[in-house]
C-alpha cells in the first residue's frame, strides 16, 4: 500500500472510506475534493495558511458501517510559495501506515495517532464549532447543552447568568441560527450579551456565513462600540461577521474603523488580519491598513508579524508586494517596511 499512496486522498481512497477536507486555520471552510488535490500535489498554494502551516480536519468513516465519523486535526509546514510540503504530507502517510495498516476504521485505530508531529488538537472554541458542524452536515441531532444554549439566548434564565452555558451549547446554537428561531432570539439578545460569552460566540460565527440583516446589525453595534473605544464589543463584530456573504457592509464598517481613534489598536488590526483578510485585496484599503500597523506604537513585533500573515496569503500577497513599490507611502510606513529588509 505504501508505495501507491502519493497523497491524503488517495490513502483515504484506497482504504475505502468516504471522506472530507476543511480548513480551520482561519475559518472554518470546506474543502472541493478537486482543489484538495489540487492542493495536495502542490499545484496551486494553500489558500488560507496561517503561522506558516497548513490547519486540515479530514473527517472520514466506513461507508460500510454505521460507527460515527473519525476526523484527524493535521498541521503540515507551508513553504515561501505558500504550497504544501509534500515531504511533511508523505512523512504523516507513512505514519499512518505504519500504525494503522490499511483498517483506517478499525476499533483499534483510536488513540495510535496520539503522538504523531502533525496531529494538533484545536483550542476549545474552535472543536465545539467544528463538533457542531459536523453535526448540521450529518443531520444529526445537536448536542445535549443545546437546549440550555436556547433558554439562555432566549432570556429565559437572565443574560448574567451565562456560568452553566457550555460551549458546546453556544457552539449548537450558532450553527443552527435556521432553525427553532434561533437568529431572531439572537438579534434581540445580542446588545444584553456578557462578554464572557459575546467571545466565544462570536469565535464561532465567525464560520458561520449570517445574514445580511444581523450583519447590518452587528455593523450598527460596532459603530457603537467604536465612540465608545469598547475594543472587545468592536473585535466581536467584526468576528461574528467576517464570514458574511454581505462583504459590502463589513469593508464599509472596516474603512470607517481604519479612519477611528482605534485604527492603531492592536486587537483591532489583529482581527482585521486574521479574520477579514480578503479585504485587504483591495490594494488602497490594504495600503491604509499596513500604514496604521505601522503607526502601533506599544508592540514592536506587530508590523513585520502581520506583514508576514498577510504575505503568506495567496490573494492578498501580490497587493502587498506592490505596496513595497508604491512611491506615496508615508515616511513612518516607509521606514517600516524597510525595517523587514534591514
């Protein structure tokens, strides 16, 4: 089997299972099986690295069987091209190979990974959200602190108190925003929400694609949230819609921000970085944003870590190398870009 396995699909394939591919490096995003080979075999860069690597949940199961789905969390180093390195990909086959055989389903599969370099466990937020996906795409019940997640975003048990709302509840809820009157519960309690749980929350509708009306809503909030230098409301809403299909309404909430008193804030470039990153396409947006990072004054790193984040990016790297050739560039943006190279 070995020496026929030359990627993941194909290792999957010949094992005989069915099976899916997602990044959750940034957002949580499925993957067409073609552009995962694609991806695979190095022939276009991975489209979402992020801290130089490559974040994949594969989740595949016995077509055959009725047992739940298994899923590997995997890391794989990307190159300067942003491309997959194969030799880590091939090293991660032989692994499996070595340990599980061709029975990648087998009763006795569970826990032999344990110890494997390319196996990472997702932080808290991020699990209970793919957990709650996965449970959506299978049509599968939600998880038994759904419904404690529903009395809570419904009022019914007061907005303080959030202490006994799991995560995996809040996680449910944001996944299920269709179903039960959930987004409508959650558009009047949003403004009432504790910031011991707008975070998560809105660490989990950040994959969610949420409708235009909520995202005009959230966009009201932030604008709020920016006369009032509440970072952490702001940060949330911009999370929250940064997976929106209304990409109008965020660019225009973000140019507002850029234009702020918080447009040197480092949460807030972070966020706008990390999460709302295909607006930095736009090459005069992009040139504003890099000069506010430019102008951060408390961290010395934030420059040159959010310039090499946005590099590594395969759609906005071409904006940002034709920023190095731009000739109107402030004097502080200038001696910043010129630091990366000193």
């Amino acid at each position: 089997m070995a020496g026929r396995i030359a990627t993941l699909g194909q290792l999957l394939d010949t094992a005989g299972t069915q099976w899916r591919a997602f990044d959750i490096g940034r957002h949580i995003t499925k993957f067409d099986k073609t552009q995962f080979m694609a991806i695979e075999q190095a022939q276009i860069p991975y489209p979402f690295p992020l801290a130089g690597h490559a974040w994949l949940a594969i989740q595949f199961w016995d077509s055959k069987a009725s047992k739940e789905p298994y899923v590997w969390f995997l890391k794989f180093p990307i190159d300067e091209q942003s491309k997959l390195v194969s030799a880590s990909r091939d090293h991660f086959a032989s692994m499996v190979i070595e340990a599980l055989g061709e029975d990648l389903t087998s009763e006795h599969a569970e826990g032999k990974l344990d110890n494997n370099p390319y196996v990472f466990t997702p932080n808290a937020n991020k699990l209970a959200t793919f957990n709650a996906q996965l449970k959506v795409l299978l049509k599968q019940p939600a998880s038994q602190y759904y419904e404690y997640a529903r009395q809570y975003f419904s009022g019914q048990v007061g907005f303080n108190n959030w202490q006994n709302v799991a995560v995996q509840g809040i996680a449910d809820f944001a996944l299920r925003l269709h179903e039960d009157n959930n987004l409508v519960k959650l558009q009047d309690a949003w403004g009432q929400l504790p910031a011991e749980v707008l975070q998560p929350l809105s660490a989990m509708l950040e994959h969610v694609d949420i409708p235009v009306k909520f995202c005009e809503q959230l966009a009201k909030y932030a604008q709020t949230a920016i006369t009032q230098h509440d970072t952490i409301a702001l940060c949330c809403a911009l999370r929250a819609m940064s997976s929106s299909s209304a990409k109008g309404v965020i660019a225009q909430l973000v140019d507002t921000i850029l234009a702020s008193e918080l447009a040197h804030d480092s949460d807030v470039l972070l966020t706008i970085a990390g999460r709302c990153f295909s607006l930095l396409e736009d090459g005069d947006r992009l040139h504003i944003f890099m000069d506010n990072c430019a102008h951060h004054q408390q961290i010395d790193e934030l420059f040159p870590s959010i310039f090499a984040d946005l590099a590594a990016i395969p759609s906005v790297r071409p904006h940002l190398l034709g920023l190095l050739r731009k000739e109107n560039r402030s004097e502080t943006l200038a001696r910043a870009i010129g630091r990366l190279f000193s």
